[in-house]
C-alpha cells in the first residue's frame, strides 16, 4: 500500500510524474454543453437588454455608454493578453 498526502505533486493528476488524468469523454462533453449553455443564457440577456435600449426614448446615451464600456473592455482584454504572452516567452 502507497499512501500520498492530498495535494502533493506525485499525486496530481496530469502533472508531470503523477498518474496519468483520467478524463472520460462523457465529463469533456458535458463541460462543452454547460459553457454552451451559459454563452446562449448571456446572449440572450444580451439581447433583452439590446432590445429595451432600443425601444427606450434615451437610447443613444444608453448606446454610447454600451460602446464605451465594451471599449474599455477590450482594452483591458487586449492588454491581459499582449502581457501575458510577453511573460510566457520571457519565461520559456
């Protein structure tokens, strides 16, 4: 009988020198339909909320203020990510 402490390296699975992972197909689809699942819920709320700015009297205000927040956004995404990428190579 090997014991191994919960946590320790050589028992993690798919870490180098551990057991190999035992993923089945079954829980890989199942991830697959619930991210599916949840991007269909935001866009659907995307929309609803599309939907009520359009039919509101001060949806140009709403309408830059959307642009402006998703500016914002892929700001900050596109910074995360041209960082990340520069540690990852400084670090290979």
């Amino acid at each position: 009988m090997t014991w191994h402490r919960p946590g320790a390296a050589d028992a993690a699975p798919g870490v180098a020198g551990g057991p190999p992972a035992a993923r089945s197909p079954l829980r890989a689809h199942g991830r697959a339909i619930a991210l599916s699942a949840v991007a269909l819920l935001v866009l659907a709320v995307h929309l609803a909320a599309g939907r009520t700015l359009v039919d509101s009297s001060w949806s140009s205000w709403a309408l830059v203020t959307v642009l402006g927040i998703v500016a914002v956004k892929a700001t900050v995404i596109t910074t995360v990510v041209i960082r990340r990428r520069k540690a990852a190579r400084a670090h290979p």
